[in-house]
C-alpha cells in the first residue's frame, strides 16, 4: 500500500510540474536545482530600452501591424461564426420540412 501511495503521489507531482502548477522550491532527492535562465525582471529592462531606442515612426508600424493582425484574427472569427450561423439555419429548415411530411 505504502508504495502504492508513493507511485501516486509522485505521479501527481509529475502531472502538476507538466502543467506548470508544481512549486519551484519542491525537489525530488537526488536531484539538483537548476538555475532559471533568466530571472522574471531581466527582460522588462531590456524590452524597455528596445522602445526607448525605436524611433516613434517605428513604433507606430509595429502598432499598426499588431492591430491589423488583431483585425484579421477577428474577422476570421467573424466568418467562421457566420457561416455557423448559416448552417444551423440550413439545418433547421430541414428539420422543420421533414416534420410537415
């Protein structure tokens, strides 16, 4: 029983680290702590300095073309729902032929 308990408590630590729950100061025995590649703030400061550096003509691109690949996201969004729509009144008209037979 007792390994039982063992073999499930350690599969549940394996799926919680593969979802990204598990904490990070948690370690198995025997394993070493690896250092993180890049402490969680280092990269504020440098994407900080990119923009400082971007000349506002620049920045103003990048905007344009985030908001148009945002544009085109939805309007994707948009057709796929559309033609959803389009089916099920398709459908429905069906059913409701079939039911007056």
């Amino acid at each position: 029983e007792k390994a039982e308990k063992a073999e499930k408590a350690e599969k549940a630590e394996t799926e919680k680290a593969e979802a990204g729950e598990a904490e990070p100061s948690v370690q198995k025995a025997g394993t070493e702590a690896t250092p993180a590649a890049e402490p969680a703030g280092a990269a504020e400061p440098e994407k900080a300095q990119e923009k400082a550096q971007e000349s506002p003509e620049a920045a103003l691109q990048r905007q344009v073309e985030d908001l148009e690949g945002k544009l085109k996201e939805s309007k994707h969004k948009l057709l796929l729902t559309l033609a959803s729509f389009e089916n099920l009144k398709k459908e429905f008209a069906k059913e409701r032929e079939n039911r007056r037979k």
